[in-house]
C-alpha cells in the first residue's frame, strides 16, 4: 500500500510541475472556451427560449455549465496527451518496470489531471456571478465541488484510456475530436434535450455526458433547472466515472510497453 501511495502522489505532483513549467495550456484550455462562451452565447442568445423550468434564464447562463464541461474537456485532453510524450521520450517504460500496481500509475496521472481540471474550471467559474448565477448556500459549494470532481475525474480517466492505447498525438487528436466533442454537443450543453427532436432527444439521453453537465447546471441552481433530476444524474456521473478509470487500468495493463 505504501508503494502504491507513493506512486500515485509522485504522479501527481509530477502532473502539476508540468503544468506549472508549461503556463500556456491554461490559455490553451480557457481561452476557446471562453471565447466560445461570449460568441456562441451573444449571438443565440436572442433566439433561445429557455425550456418551462427554466423560464428567465439567459442563455449566457444557460450555456455557462456547458462552457465548463468544456475546460475540463480540454485540461483532460492536453493533460493525457503526455502518456504518449511518456512513452516516446522512455520515462513512461521506466515507470511501468517499477515494483508498483499500473493502476496506481494510471490513478496518479488521472488525479493529475483530475486537479488541474477543477482547477482551471474554478476559475471561469468566478464569472457566474456576471450572468446572474450563484450558488444558493455554502452547502451548494460542497456539491459543486463533488459534481466537478466527477466529471474531470470521468473525462480524464477516458482520455487516459485513449492515450494509452495510442502511439500518435495526431491520432489522439483525432479520436478525442470525433468522439468526445460530439458527446460535448449532444449533452444538453447548447441546447435543452426538452427542445431536441425525437431521435436527437433520444441520443442525448443516452450519453452519459448529459447526465454530468444536468448535475452541474442543478449544482449552479440559477442556471435552469433542466434535464435529468440530479440524484440520478449524480449517479450516472460517478458510475461514469468510475468505469471510465477501471477502462484506463484494463488498457494500461494489457498494452505491451513499447
């Protein structure tokens, strides 16, 4: 269990000096977003009629926790992305020959990944109060928090997944966009699933990302309150989550170490 500790939280901490010697990811993963946020939210903001639950909301606000589900898409993906870097370079062959569980590997860089996510969606999360949203106690900080955790712990988790199966960072660029982006568009994030044709709406209730960006826009209650109620949501995300990891573990320990 010691060994196991230690590796994780040597990962960890690795994750986060990368990040800190490497300042422009955080533009990286808040600029777009952000930048998504004003265009896409100022230009169809005139036309969006908020579903009955959420009747007043802006779709400033409405968009808001889509725009977060997306930092943490794109801290996972930058942050992931250097298992192959890992592997490239040989550090990652080291590591694997190590007296250690690969599963405390993969949960060390998972967490990694994990905290810069919440880290860098706390920050746009400072512009709520613009639109309009806060949280209704400090009680609801507390579940925001563990809404957050989930989601970057489940997005980070799969795109590990992905990571270690590949050799390319093109390839990884590749899968992550033609199969988490759609995922992001399906989830409710710019548009209600109330609204969504009969197929459409069927689609986007599969995905388990709209169960995590339903949590989060419930957890941020001025936001609207649409889409699934939030303890299903909320158990949708942590199962998410947790198959999501138990995924990267399976690939990490099959994948030959070349």
């Amino acid at each position: 269990m010691r060994n196991f500790l230690v590796a994780v939280g040597t990962l960890w901490q690795r994750e986060l000096v990368r990040f800190y010697r490497q300042p422009s990811r955080l533009v990286g993963a808040l600029a777009p977003p952000v930048l998504f946020w004003l265009l896409i939210g100022s230009g169809l903001g005139p036309s969006f009629h908020a579903p009955g639950g959420a009747a007043g909301t802006s779709y400033l606000a409405y968009f808001f926790p889509g725009v977060v589900i997306l930092i943490l898409l794109f801290t996972a993906i930058f942050s992931e992305i250097s298992i192959i870097e890992d592997r490239r370079e040989g550090f990652l062959q080291a590591v694997l020959v190590a007296p250690v569980p690969r599963a405390s590997i993969v949960l060390g860089k998972v967490l990694g990944g994990t905290t810069l996510a919440v880290l860098q969606s706390a920050l746009f999360l400072a512009l709520g109060p613009a639109v309009g949203l806060r949280l209704a106690s400090p009680g609801a900080l507390a579940v925001l928090a563990a809404v957050l955790f989930l989601l970057a712990f489940g997005l980070t988790a799969l795109a590990a997944a992905i990571a270690w199966w590949l050799d390319s960072t093109q390839g990884f660029h590749a899968i992550m966009n033609l199969f988490l982006i759609p995922m992001w568009l399906l989830a409710g994030t710019l548009f209600p699933v109330e609204g969504a044709p009969g197929w459409l709406g069927a689609v986007m209730r599969v995905n388990p990302l709209t169960y995590g960006v339903a949590a989060l826009r419930r957890a941020l209650s001025s936001a609207g309150a649409t889409g699934p109620g939030f303890g299903v949501s909320l158990a949708v995300t942590a199962a998410c989550a947790v198959l999501a990891f138990g995924a990267a573990v399976w690939v990490a320990s099959r994948r030959p170490t070349r």
